[in-house]
C-alpha cells in the first residue's frame, strides 16, 4: 500500500505529505470531488467532510484498501473496508494534548502581547489538554488555577501545587485568561456575564464547547494545525505510518 492520498484543507497535512515522501511513499493531497484513487486515504482528525463529499469521495472503491479518519461511525456509513480512527490512538491523543497546550500558550501571547507571567489563570477541566496547560502555564509563571469534576483530578491538581476553583469564580475573581478544555457546556451565560471585561477566554474544546455564550471566548478548537503544523503532521504521521507498518508486516490481520 504505497499510494496515499490526504484529503483535508488543514495546514498540519502538508508536513504529513513531505514525511511520507521521504519515506519512500506516493503521497499527495486532494479533494473530494477530484480524487482518482489510492491505497490508502487520510481524512482530517476535524472530520471536515459532509455526507455529500464523503459519498462523492467513496462512490467508487477506486483501489482503497485502508482508510484514517478522525470519525470512523461517520465514515463506515460510506466505506466498507478497513478504517482506523487515529483520533482514538493513546499515542496520538497524547501528541496532539501536548501540542494544544504549547500553541495554547503560544496564542494566549499573540493575542495578549504579554507575558504569561503573573497572570492568573484558570483552566476548565484537568484531563490530558488540562494537565499539561496547567504545567505549561505554571511553568511560565502563571498563578493557576483548575475546576475538574473528578474528586480524582482536584488532587491530582492539588499534588502539582494549583490551586482548586469553583467554576462560579469566573464570575467574581477577575481571572486575566480562562481556557476551557470540557466539551460540554458547563459555564451559563449569567457567569460570563459578570467575568472581568478584561479577560480573555480562550475555548479549547470541540462542539459544543464549554460556555453558553459562544461570543465570550475565542474560538481555538484544532488549534495544533493551526499553531503548529508542523509537529502537529509529524503526529499524524507517526500514527499513521506505525499502523501502515504493522500491515506491511503482517503484524495486523485485518486486511
């Protein structure tokens, strides 16, 4: 399986192409509605495609034997052969949790002009994204601050020495930066009503994020393609290629 084809508009991809062509790998990037077929396709972790494009996409085989895709109920309602979800692979969810903490840090100084330091900052939720932009934060000085549901997480928050808040204190402790990583709406708008008119909420998480009112936060969602394609298509890459290996040497018995 030597031919692959991406089909994503997103940035990270083109760094995907160059490493599977230096890998020795026919690799080349694509629409919908202009793909002429390849072994293999790689569909965006976003899940960019509508059910029209995905059906256009798969109307004919075209020599598929494997697709990666970051939603694969979507995909299997229109591709019956073998579809692997990297969105799900433990290796990936931990690059790409990383890389979204380091852009996040990186974005929060593009649209401050500002040190991070001194700041006082509050991180919804404390799974992966959570942990490692709290140690990102704190590293550069911040004053941080976490609400998790878990009792769980509060301590292990608590061991790495930040603070615990209730997610009511958006709404009277003047945080200068919140960022949300719960994809789920846990914030009414009666709190971010009252936040600090100089805070800047920064939304991490995919639809429908954390808060109510949407206008309150910028919109970061994939922000590792956007920040950092580069090493955010290295992860894809990484993924990708390790299963692709696995095929090729009979270790996976799927095909």
């Amino acid at each position: 399986m030597k031919r692959i084809c991406i089909i994503s508009n997103d940035k990270r991809y083109i760094s995907t192409r160059e490493l599977f062509l230096k890998s020795g790998y026919e690799c080349e990037i694509s629409t919908a509605s202009s793909f002429c077929g390849a072994d293999v396709v790689i569909l965006s972790v976003k899940d960019e495609l509508s059910d029209g494009e995905l059906a256009e996409l798969f109307s004919e085989q075209n020599g598929v034997k494997a697709v990666f895709c970051g939603n694969e109920e979507r995909v299997k309602r229109f591709f019956d052969g073998f579809i692997y979800d990297y969105s799900k692979d433990k290796s990936f969810i931990m690059q790409n949790a990383y890389l979204t903490a380091e852009a996040s840090r990186i974005l929060t100084a593009q649209l401050t002009k500002e040190t991070l330091h001194g700041k006082r900052a509050l991180v919804l939720g404390y799974g992966r994204i959570g942990k490692f932009l709290c140690r990102e934060l704190k590293n550069c000085g911040a004053d941080v601050y976490v609400w998790a549901r878990r009792k769980e997480s509060i301590s292990e928050a608590e061991l790495c020495i930040i603070k615990f808040a209730e997610k009511e204190s958006i709404a009277s402790d003047n945080y200068d930066l919140i960022y949300n990583t719960v994809p789920e709406i846990i914030i009414p708008k009666n709190l971010t009503d009252r936040a600090g008119k100089g805070t800047l909420a920064i939304e991490l998480a995919s639809s429908p994020g954390g808060f109510e009112d949407t206008s309150f936060a910028t919109n970061a969602s994939g922000l590792p393609g956007k920040i950092l394609p580069v090493s955010a298509g290295k992860a894809v890459f990484d993924t990708v290629f390790g299963v692709l290996s696995d095929m090729t040497s009979g270790k996976d018995k799927t095909l």
